[in-house]
C-alpha cells in the first residue's frame, strides 16, 4: 500500500513542483515587488519599525484582545509557529544535501521576492476578510479568490472553483506540511537521541497538542506567543555560537554557495546544468517549505489580528519571512556548512561521521554534536521538538479555517478532532514519504493562490499606493481598508482617528 501511495504521489509532484510552478512562484513575487516599488528593499526600516520595533513601544500591537481577534504580535507568533518549524532545521539540511551549498543562494532569492508574496496575501487577507456567526474574523485565499477574482466580469464561477480548490488542498495540507512531516521529525530525533520508541512520542505529542487544539484560536495563539520567541532565540544563540565560533570560515562558505548556486564547480557542461537545477529546485522548494510564502497559509492567521490597516498586516508578512529564512535558515546553513560534513571545494556532504549514518534528518544534529558533543544532539532534539510541536499547533488554525469555509462552522470540531488524532500516524510514518507527501501538498496550494495574488496585484497595489501616500507622504486621502461597505466605513474612521 505505502507503495503504491509513493508511486501516486511521485507522478503528482512532478507536475506541481515542476519548473513552471517554480517559474511561477519565482514571477509573481517578482511582479509584486515591482508593483509596489520594491517596498521590502525601499521601505526597509519603516517596516522594521512598525512590526519588531512596534512590539517594545504600541501596546495595541501585543495587548490580548477581549472579542474574537488576537493582537498582531499574537498573529506573527502562530504564523511563526506554523512556519518556523522542521524545515528551518531539517529542510535546509535536505537541500543542501541534495543541492549543494547553492540551494542556499535560491533559497536567499525566493525569501527575498517571497516577502513581497507574503505581504501580497496579507494585505489581500485583511482587505477581503469577514466576520463568521461565532464573532471570528475569516480570511484567506480562499475569500478573496471567491469575493475578489470573482468580482471581475465572467470570473464568478472560476473565483468560487479555485476559492473551493484551495480550500480543499489547505484541507489536506494540513496533515502533510502541518502535521506528518513536523510529527515524523520529533518522533525520530526522540527515538535517535533519546531512545524513545516514536508509538510513544505520538501519544505524548496527541494528548499534549488536543489539549491546546481543541481550545480554538485563542488558546492557540496564547502558547504560540510563549513558545515561538523562547524557542526561536534560544535557537539563534546556539547557532550563533557556532557562527561566531567558525568566523573564519565565512569567505569559503559563502564562495561555496555563490559558485554553487552557478555550477561554477562543475567539469563539463552537462554537470553544469544538473548542478544548477538541483540547486534552483531543492533551494526553492525548501525556502517556500520553510516560509510558506505563495502557498497562502498564514494569511488564515494574519486576517484575524485587531490590525486595521491592510499594509500594517502586509508589513508582519514581510518580517515574517525574514526572521523564518533571512534569519533562522540562513544560521542553520552556516552551521552545516562550517562543520566540516560539507567539502565546500566540491559541495558534496558527507555520509558518515563517526560511525553514524547522515541523513538530512540528522545533519543538523551531527553538527551541534560536533561542537557541543552530547549535550548539543540534545539541544538539537529540543529545538526541533519545540519547532515541530510549535508548526501542529499554527497548521491545525489553517485546516479548520479551510474546514470552515468548506462545510461550515460547526464541523471545525470534528475536524480539530481528526486532525489531533492524526498525529499518531505522523510519528510513525516513514520519514521520506512524509517530506514527499508535504511537498506534493505545498505546490497544490501555491497554484490557486498565485493566480489571485496575480489577478488581485492592482489591488494591493492601490492599497499599497494610498498608505505610502498618507503614511508616508502626510496626504489626507481616504484610506483603504476594506472591500466591504459596512467594514470600510467603521474601520476608516478609527483609523483617521489614530487607530492601527
């Protein structure tokens, strides 16, 4: 059964991850950084301000909320924890198994142009949002591939198909990227490091996560907000560590992933070639993997923060994507590539140290073994623990906003219910199927989402255009805020009147 399964799933991922997706995913944020004139570059520390500067200084940015909505700093938190996960971690590795140091370069490159995505769905998210009979604030691609693309002439029944598609795919996702493949991490570091049989792991991670799941979005997003900044710190002073550490090795790592990401290493020019398109395919599969930017995701999340203003949550959209692959991916790849498992001359990683087999499950950990000995598989093991429980958490918010739209509110339970239960099979699946089955998923849900972000792009470009305009150039102009009448009219008034 497994393998007819693999073979299935092999077949479909060759065509959504194939290079026109890629290409896609590639040109659209290219489109939107373009479109709005390079904001992420342009507009660098007014973002910066407004999102980590904004936590130390607005009080309505992190204090907790009495209705439905979460704070801003909330909404980051549980993206972050959807996003910020195995993939910061044994993503990376993988890629750089595969592709060499210069999948690492792509991976930069995406990121970069990903923001402007991510900051596309948000922006859209909040613009095209409703509020459901329980009070909650509901947006997502599916909302405004229905309320938006379906609003153009002749679109209404493409709108709606694609808005059901993507809802249907989040669905599945959620149990792939949102759940297998983060479960399937923590049962095998706990079994490697720990000894730890993975049937036990996934009763312990099944109890522990329906404790929080079931609670909704609100208990969701008061862990996140506690574990996401904890773990993610404690994380980047470990790498670190190593970075500071290694500070002689940064020219030849960097060299390494430059000439890698061109195939200038490569004999001949057929290795050229295949060298170059490992590294653009494992680079850029990766990096959305561990960012999610262009699948849609976190913008379930996003659209329900007590923001406001569309580009205030387009903005969160960025610094996410930033501190998931500038930051965390970036320490990571410098920590393999300056361990010595990696020959940077060649790129070729090592398969073996000490007796111990490599595999991109364990790289990472080899590498904090390395330089802390015992003590550094355990940090490892934690980190990934707390990430991967962390991302079960985010995703499960995703699939019940998909179950949502889908069959309604009332059966969100039940699927809160499937989905927890869910969690056993993870930890015990196969490694490989479970990364292979969460990458089939990701590409069915870029799909339709890229194609509303695209048709969508002169919307978030006027919305984009009348902030700067008033924000940023102190024109009294009207602002935009909502497609909605009764919404736009309540919330432009607060906002003229101070409010974000």
């Amino acid at each position: 059964m497994l393998e007819v399964v693999t073979n299935i799933n092999n077949a479909v991922n060759n065509v959504v991850w194939g290079w026109p997706a890629l290409i896609l995913l590639f040109a659209v944020g290219l489109l939107m950084t373009i479109l709005t004139k390079g904001f992420q570059f342009t507009h660098f520390g007014h973002w910066m301000k407004n999102t980590i500067g904004a936590i130390f200084r607005d009080k309505h940015v992190v204090g907790h909320t009495k209705d439905k909505s979460i704070s801003q700093f909330q909404s980051l938190c549980t993206a972050l924890a959807a996003t910020v996960g195995t993939g910061n971690i044994v993503g990376v590795s993988g890629a750089i198994i595969v592709g060499g140091p210069g999948a690492v370069f792509w991976m930069w490159l995406i990121a970069l142009l990903g923001m402007m995505t991510n900051y596309s769905e948000n922006v859209l998210g909040i613009y095209y949002r409703r509020k459901n009979s329980f009070g909650e604030w509901s947006g997502g691609a599916m909302y405004y591939l229905r309320d938006g693309l379906g609003s153009y002439k002749n679109c209404k029944t493409i709108g709606k198909v694609l808005a059901v598609l993507f809802s249907v795919f989040c669905f599945l996702a959620s149990f792939g990227i949102g759940n297998m493949t983060q479960v399937n991490s923590i049962s095998g570091d706990m079994e490697s490091v720990f000894h730890v049989p993975t049937w036990i792991t996934g009763v312990v991670v099944l109890i522990v996560a329906g404790l929080v799941i079931v609670g909704g979005l609100k208990r969701i997003a008061s862990v996140t907000e506690k574990i996401v900044p904890f773990m993610v710190v404690i994380y980047i002073i470990g790498s670190l560590f190593i970075f500071f550490t290694n500070l002689h090795q940064i020219p030849a790592v960097f060299a390494a992933i430059f000439k890698g990401a061109f195939g200038f290493k490569a004999a001949s020019g057929g290795v050229v070639g295949y060298g170059i398109k490992l590294a653009i395919e494992m680079g850029m599969k990766r990096g959305v993997f561990s960012n999610e930017a262009g699948l849609g995701s976190s913008v379930m999340v996003h659209s329900n923060s007590n923001v406001r203003e569309p580009v205030r949550q387009g903005m969160w959209g960025i610094f996410e994507v930033f501190a998931d692959t500038i930051v965390v991916c970036t320490l990571t790849a410098f920590s393999v590539l300056s361990s010595g498992l990696v020959d940077l001359d060649t790129g070729v990683a090592a398969t073996e140290y000490a007796g111990v087999e490599i595999t991109k499950a364990n790289m990472i950990s080899t590498v904090f073994f390395i330089r802390f000995g015992y003590i550094g598989g355990v940090f490892v093991a934690i980190a990934i623990m707390l990430f991967a429980f962390s991302t079960v958490l985010g995703w499960s918010h995703y699939g019940t906003k998909a179950c949502e739209f889908l069959f309604g509110e009332k059966y969100t339970i039940i699927y809160r219910v499937i989905f927890v239960a869910a969690i056993f099979g993870g930890a015990v699946m196969g490694d490989n199927l479970a990364w292979d089955i969460a990458d089939t998923l990701n590409g069915m849900m870029m799909i339709p989402n890229l194609i509303g972000v695209i048709a969508l792009a002169p919307t978030v470009m006027r919305i984009t255009s009348n902030y700067v305009a008033r924000k940023l150039r102190g024109k009294d102009v009207e602002p935009m805020i909502s497609n909605w009448e009764d919404i736009q009219a309540e919330q432009a008034a607060e906002v003229k009147l101070g409010a974000e």
